[in-house]
C-alpha cells in the first residue's frame, strides 16, 4: 500500500471528519462501561487489535505496511478511533453495498439478489460518506426491481403490496409480518404512502436497531448481546444516522473486544476481486461486477469463528450417520411389525385348531356366527341341481342338529355341528363323495 497516499486521506478521517461520529461512539462505550463495568485487565498488543480489526471490519489480514499505518495511529489516537477509519473507508463501503462480492453479501445480493452494476456501484459507493444506511436501503426496497422479486419470493400471498410489506419484514426483521401488519401497510401503501417510506418506517423501528445490536455483537465478540446491553444502546441508536457503523466502532474500542482470555478471530483467504487498487480509501470498482459470482453470507457470518466450518462438518457427518440409522431402524420396525402380523395370525390359527380339536367352550356369539356361515352354505349346495344329494342332505341334518343344541343352551356342540353341515354342503358343491351313507 501507498503510505504517503495513505497518509492524505486518513488523519481527516482520524481527526476531523469524524469528530460527531467519535462523540456519540464514546458516549455509547460509556454507556456500556457504566451499565457492565468491564475492566478486563489483559489485552492484547495493538498489534493483535489491527490485525483482529482488519479480520472483523474489512474481512481479510492487514499487510506489514498498514499494519506499521495503524500502529502509530493506535497509539496517537487510541483503538475506537482506528476502528472508525477501518470502517469509514471506501473498502468498507465497498463490502457493505455488495460491490466485493468475492467477500461478502452486500446491500444489493441482500435486497436485490445480484451483484450491482459497475455504476450502480461507483454511484452508491459516492452516497456511501455522507448518505445513511437507512436512505440506500429504503432506495433499494422502494424500487420496482425489488416490488417483482418480492413477488417472486412470495407465491403464497395474492394481494401485491402484501408480498412487498411481507418481503421487507423478511430482509429487514428475519420473520414474517404479522396480519395485521400486513393490514396496517398494505392499506398505506394503497393511499399515498411509497414502499421507501414504509420501508423507513421498519428501519426505525426498535425491533430493526436491537437486530443491529445483535448483529455487531456476533460480529466483533462473538456472542449475544445481553437484554441490558440492548436496552443501553437502543435509545442513542435511534437518534444516530449511521446507527450500524458507530456501534462497530464501539464495540470495537471496547475492553472485551481485543481481550487475551476471548478466542481469536479466524484468518480469512479469501480472493480479492480483479482491478482493485490498494488503498482502504482509493478502491475501484471491478468493472465484470455483473459477472462475478455472488456470494450468499453477510458479515456476520463472514466474521464468525472459524471453528463453525469444522463443527459444520462434524454435524453433517452426524447426521448423514443419524440418516443411515434412521433408515436401519424404519427397516427394522417394518419387520418386526411383518413379524408380530405373522404371529398374531399363526397364534389365531392355533387358538382355531386348539378349539376344533379339543372342543373348547363356545359362546353364544360363536355359535350364532358359524349357525349363519353354516345356512348359507347350506342353501347354496340345495339350490344347485347338481349337488350330490346325500352330501346336502346329510349337511342338512347336521344343521338342525345344531338349532337343536342352541336351543338347548349346549353352544359348544352346536358349533361342532355347524361346523361339520358346513364342510358336508362345501363337498356337496364339489359333487364329491355322493356315495357315501350316514
């Protein structure tokens, strides 16, 4: 990097051009400080603080010559101070509006779902000093490239500014709109109200400033705010007009941020995208921006620990191994219920011959129903001409010897009976043993 060109940009940043930003951020730490108390007594060098800052902010290693930059201004100025450059550079706003898309999700593939134009980029980057996140984002949601994808996205829902309001709770909140949110905008958005407006009105909503909080706190400490911490911040978030960026710089000029006893952020490799000067505050904008292919996680994600890939990996292996096992077991409780069904079923075909051979006890139910399967079985081998005769007549003895028993309250008998003109009217059917005398 160019240390002299450098050194032209960076002292206004340092110094002048940020003074309100650097009032209100240290109002904010003192907040925090006053809230927690935080007085971790070991920190790291400023030269681990540069390095960790650099991952965290511009996701990716500072090289010797920054490094050599910041440490003299680290040290002149303090570490808020050098976090507020990092995230007042055009490198910065380069990452944030998607125009790095080698790096990180932007503005435009969080909103849009592509990679902006080489002028939409260089014309949002010019907005980016002196224009707030709110107004670029309300920009991009009011637009009509934004009211069709949300159609798109929103099949599920027929009126056509309720897939507008249900798509901006979505990128802005992380959830579905209520009913009677959608109700509330939808009947705004019919009057004379824009999407940009309604859109502004979710940005400023506390619910969008405690995602903001939450989002800084994964980021830079790499754990959730607590409920304190959030209701300390809300309140000046709310008045700031760029509430995501001095609340970076907070958090990273805070005690805990660059602290020995809080794991290191991970080194990233990543590939920085083609015609790119050096220079945090001289970047160009690639001009196959359209092309490039465009990454699908944001900062947050981008900055996470690194041992999050490795515990993704162990938890896809688990649950390919916890897939295999479920197979194994659906298979298996197939056959045992194949088996217990095999069983159920030779366990009634023992019950039918225990009963057929030893002539266990009948109730009254039973006797009825083999009376009734023995009738009709009865009648079938007398209405067919070509029954044997002695068989149907033989069967039909049996059968009212079987009325006979149930009359006489002797139920076991009569099944016996039944069961026997049955078997004689099926031989009768089958013309067999014609013959054959009582």
């Amino acid at each position: 990097m160019c240390l002299t060109q450098k050194a032209k940009v960076l002292p206004p940043i340092l110094h002048s051009n940020l003074t309100r930003s650097l009032r209100r951020a240290c109002l904010l730490l003192a907040l925090l400080l006053a809230c927690h108390g935080l007085g971790w007594s070991q920190q790291c060098s400023d030269t681990q603080f540069i390095q960790r800052a650099y991952s965290d902010l511009l996701l990716r290693q500072p090289n010797a010559g920054e490094i050599a930059f910041y440490l003299a201004a680290v040290q002149s100025v303090g570490r808020q101070a050098v976090a507020a450059s990092l995230r007042g550079s055009q490198e910065y706003s380069l990452n944030l509006i998607g125009g790095n898309p080698g790096v990180v999700a932007g503005f435009y593939q969080d909103f849009l779902g592509r990679n902006p134009s080489p002028s939409e980029a260089a014309a949002t980057l010019a907005l980016e000093p002196t224009t707030s996140d709110s107004t670029i984002i309300a920009s991009l949601l009011g637009s009509s490239e934004y009211h069709s994808r949300a159609t798109a996205l929103n099949p599920a829902i027929a009126d056509s500014n309720a897939e507008l309001v249900n798509q901006m709770f979505l990128d802005l909140l992380g959830r579905n709109a209520t009913a009677s949110e959608l109700i509330l905008y939808d009947a705004q958005l019919a009057s004379s109200v824009t999407p940009a407006a309604v859109a502004n009105t979710i940005l400023s909503s506390d619910e969008y400033s405690t995602k903001l909080i939450q989002q800084a706190y994964l980021r830079l400490l790499h754990r959730p705010p607590t409920q304190t911490e959030i209701s300390a911040f809300l309140t000046p978030l709310k008045s700031d007009s760029r509430p995501e960026e001095d609340l970076l710089d907070v958090v990273a000029g805070a005690p805990e941020y660059c602290n020995e006893t809080v794991k290191p952020p991970p080194v990233f490799v990543l590939v920085a995208p083609a015609e790119t000067i050096d220079g945090l505050n001289s970047v160009t904008v690639p001009q196959n921006l359209g092309q490039l292919p465009a990454v699908q996680f944001g900062p947050v994600q981008a900055a996470a620990d690194a041992s999050v890939l490795g515990l993704q990996v162990s938890v896809t292996s688990d649950e390919s191994t916890i897939t295999s096992l479920n197979s194994e077991v659906t298979r298996l409780s197939d056959q045992i219920s194949a088996l217990q069904a095999m069983l159920a079923s030779q366990t009634q075909l023992v019950t039918d011959l225990t009963n057929a051979l030893f002539g266990a006890p009948a109730a009254l139910d039973v006797a009825e129903a083999a009376q009734k399967d023995a009738q009709k079985r009865v009648s079938q081998a007398a209405a067919d001409s070509g029954a044997c005769t002695q068989l149907v007549l033989r069967a039909q003895r049996n059968l009212a010897l079987g009325n006979a028993a149930v009359a006489a309250g002797q139920y076991s008998p009569a099944v016996k009976r039944y069961r026997f003109a049955y078997l004689l009217a099926s031989d009768a059917l089958k013309k067999e043993d014609c013959d054959e005398s009582d």
